[in-house]
C-alpha cells in the first residue's frame, strides 16, 4: 500500500469533477462562511501585542486594561466560533429534511 495514494474501495468511483482544496482557498471559504471568527483572533493578537508593547514600556495600569480587553475579543472568538457551528448543523440539519420529504412511494406509506 502506498501512503501517497488513497485505499481502494470496490464499487467507488472517483469523479474527475473532485479537485483537491489547498489551504489558502480552505481558508478562504471558511472565512467568507464565518468571518467573524478571523476576526476576532485578529483582535485578540492585536490587543495581545499593544498590550505587551505597554508592559515593556512600564505602563502597568495600560497593560492590565489590555489584558482584560484580550479576554473579551477571546470570549468574542469563541462565541463566534460557537454560532458558526450551531449555524452549519442547522444548515446541515436543514438539507437532511429537504432530502427526505416527499419522496417515499405511496405504497410505502399504507398499512398492510
């Protein structure tokens, strides 16, 4: 078996219309889905850095104020995070029922 290849599965049949994403357009999508996300982790690395750039210079009361506002664009980040996946599984959940009505027979759905 070779590990640069994919196994084998009997009766599968890969479509040539299948490319492979790289991660630059990975990223891409997953941001235009839920750009909230990206942004907050920029928020939390920019407030991270001014926040350390004033403990060096010895602003003490500055950096605290900055690391309590990380917290917050943390909290941001996560909250975000959390209604990006709660949104995909109702999407998700969503298609599975447009999938399943209205296509059963009618003598399915009759007693015996």
């Amino acid at each position: 078996m070779d590990p640069g290849r994919p196994p084998v599965i009997e009766g599968f049949e890969p479509s040539a219309a299948h490319r492979v994403e790289g991660f630059s357009e990975k990223f891409m999508r997953k941001t235009r889905e839920n750009p909230l996300v990206p942004t907050g982790c920029l928020a939390t690395a920019a407030v991270l850095t001014y926040g350390l750039i004033c403990f060096k210079k010895g602003n003490r009361q500055r950096s605290q104020l900055m690391m309590r506002a990380r917290i917050l664009a943390q909290g941001f980040t996560i909250a975000a995070l959390m209604v990006g996946v709660v949104a995909t599984a109702l999407k998700s959940q969503k298609g599975d029922q447009a999938v399943g009505t209205g296509t059963a027979p009618a003598a399915a759905n009759t007693p015996p």
